[in-house]
C-alpha cells in the first residue's frame, strides 16, 4: 500500500486540497483484510483509494457489494477515464488492468489465456506513476519471515544481504524484526542492518513503559 498526492479539487471537506491516492494490492484471498482495512479508515480522509486484486477473468466478482457493508465511502468499478474523487474507492475489473494518467484511471488490455505471460495487475498500476522512486522513505522495515531462519539458510540471508545493500544506496536506514537469538543478531550485524527488535533485546511490554525497547541500535 503506498500513497500518491495529486494535484487536484478534492470532492471533501477541504475546499481545493491536495488529493491522496492510495493504491492498495490483494491477492484473490485478500477480501477480509480488505474488510478489516476499510471498515476501519474514516470514510472522509481525503483520500482516493485504488483497490488493484488478482482477479480471473471468468468470474463476477463481488467485491463492491462485500466492501459496500463495511464503509460508508462511495465504491465503484473502474471504467476507462473515471476521475479519481475524494474518499472514494475504486475497484479493478475482473478482465482488466488499470494505470494511472494525470487524475484519471485507465484500462489497460489484459494478456489472453493462451498468451502464456503471467499477468501483474498491481506492479502495472505502481510503474504507472513510478511510485517508489519518489516517495520520501527514511526507514525500510525487513519483515520478520525474512529474519527467523537467517542463520540456517544461505538463501534467506543472501536476501537479507541485498535488500540491506538497495536500502543503503538508497540512503535508508534499515530495521528488522525477529531478532530473537544471538545467531540471528550476529549476522544481523555482519550484514549491517541499522537497527534490529526481537525477544533478543526484550519481550513486548506497554508503550507507556519506560523500559521498553522498540529499537535497537545495532551501533555501527
């Protein structure tokens, strides 16, 4: 999920505000976090949210009526040219791709069944307005599935390795989680990864607790 700020007219509180679109990518099996998401997010942020699912071709899909009972936020299905409005959400055709031009939304030709290329509906909608290159990142989160067996497999570390080594030429500093033995922190540290949590450092405790570690430091 990542946010794009556009300018043009919000249709919200705010008279003439800058519009945020927020592309959110599921897989077929996303719709309860879908739910979760959305039922949760105030339905007068500003913001325009672009729903972009892996969906078959071959069958109706029933996200707009599902969504429909968890947000009062008006939802429709993309057709070619749909203006992007304020807290709004905006939902992916079962047998197209969409992109993103100016303030519009446009439908892109999906490759056939016997056309053997893979189809990548939500890396299409991100490259279509070069989303990752201009957001402004400080920090990169390696998730925890990445860290757990880093110290047994050669592969899971070589991973490791290459997304610290993009971080830092990007010039973002790097946090993991799951640091939860002294293996693990070791190699965290022969890799230079900036800042590390886990059972490692302290188990979770409340946030008003003056003795909890969120982060440490790996001290380089």
């Amino acid at each position: 999920m990542s946010p794009e700020q556009l300018d043009i007219k919000c249709s919200s509180y705010r008279d003439n505000c800058k519009l945020f679109v927020v592309g959110v990518g599921a897989s077929a099996g996303g719709l309860q976090a879908l739910e979760k998401f959305f039922k949760n997010m105030p339905s007068d942020s500003g913001a325009a949210f672009v729903v972009i699912q892996h969906l078959s071709p071959n069958f109706k899909s029933l996200m707009k009526e599902l969504l429909e009972r968890h947000t009062q936020m008006e939802i429709h299905r993309v057709t070619d040219g749909m203006k992007l409005a304020a807290n709004s959400i905006f939902l992916i055709p079962k047998d197209k791709n969409i992109i993103l031009e100016g303030n519009k939304l446009r439908l892109v030709k999906r490759e056939s069944r016997t056309n053997l290329k893979p189809n990548f509906p939500i890396d299409l909608f991100f490259d279509s307005f070069n989303l990752f290159k201009n957001l402004p990142v400080n920090y990169l989160k390696i998730d925890g599935s990445f860290i757990k067996e880093i110290h047994t497999e050669t592969v899971t570390k070589a991973m490791v390795q290459a997304i610290n080594y993009l971080a830092e030429a990007l010039g973002i500093k790097t946090i993991v989680e799951f640091a939860e033995n002294q293996d693990i922190v070791d190699i965290l540290k022969e890799l230079q990864v900036d800042y590390a949590q886990g059972y490692h450092y302290g188990k979770p405790n409340l946030f008003n607790s003056s003795s909890f570690p969120i982060l440490e430091n790996m001290g380089y």
